[in-house]
C-alpha cells in the first residue's frame, strides 16, 4: 500500500464533534469558552435550583430571597441545600417567636441578615466577608 493510498482512508474518517461530551450530563448543554465558564455557569445553575427550592410554592411559611441575596450567593459562590434551608427557616421562626424583626442567622460557612417579619433573607455573606464586618440595624442573631 502507498502513502497516497493510506491518506486516502485517512480522508474517509468522519470528522470529530464536540457538540456534547460523552458522561457530563447538563454539563454538555453549557456554553462557553473556558472551564472559568463552565463553572460560573454550573455554579450559577445550582444557586437558582437551591434559591427556586426555598421560594415558597403558595406556602407562607416558605424562605424568600432578595434579588440582592441572590446576587450575593451567585457571586461567592454560596449554595444552600435542603436541610440548611431547612435550619435557616426554624431560625426565622424562634427569632419571630421572640419579637425580632431583622436577625443575623450565623450558619457553619456563612451570615445572613433576614426580615423575619418579610420572612426573607435580605443579604448573605460567606465565611471571608465576616472578618472585621460591622453588622447593623440587626435586633437578634441565631447561630445554627
């Protein structure tokens, strides 16, 4: 066989996508030049599924967050599941219960300043933005 042939079949091979990588999953349908991308928008994807699940379905007793708490969370990074929503909510109820109005609720990993009587999380804060912070216009803080 000659080298013209062999570049032949070469030729035959059919071109290779990248329309979607095998074993991602919803990764493949992200768009984006670079992983830096990539992972914005993965991280992005998972903050407006945790912020979706604490919206309350036609239920008072459901977690808002501000636009500006969303925000917040999309740009540190901050990511709450169900159990921590869970915690956050009780928290918004004993401080209701004692008569508070804003609260600073003090998680393992982060800070958020509620309404309790708007049952929403005005602002969060991660671990790093706690250090030398004043905290004001705050009647009671709950550490869960």
């Amino acid at each position: 066989m000659s080298l013209i042939n062999q570049a032949g079949k070469v030729g035959q091979l059919s071109p290779i996508t990248n329309d979607k990588p095998s074993g991602l999953g919803d990764l493949g349908k992200v768009q984006g030049e670079g992983f830096k991308d990539v992972l914005r928008q993965v991280r992005d994807q998972a903050t407006e599924k945790a912020t979706a699940a604490a919206k309350p379905n036609g239920n008072e007793s459901g977690i808002r967050f501000s636009n500006h708490a969303v925000e917040r969370m999309r740009s540190r990074g901050i990511v709450y599941g169900p159990e921590t929503l869970d915690k956050i909510g009780q928290a918004m109820q004993k401080a209701a219960a004692k008569g508070a109005k804003e609260t600073l609720v003090l998680t393992d990993n982060s800070a958020l300043i509620v309404s309790v009587k708007n049952n929403t999380v005005v602002t969060v804060m991660d671990k790093n933005a706690l250090k030398e912070n004043v905290f004001t216009n705050i009647d009671s803080t709950v550490v869960i």
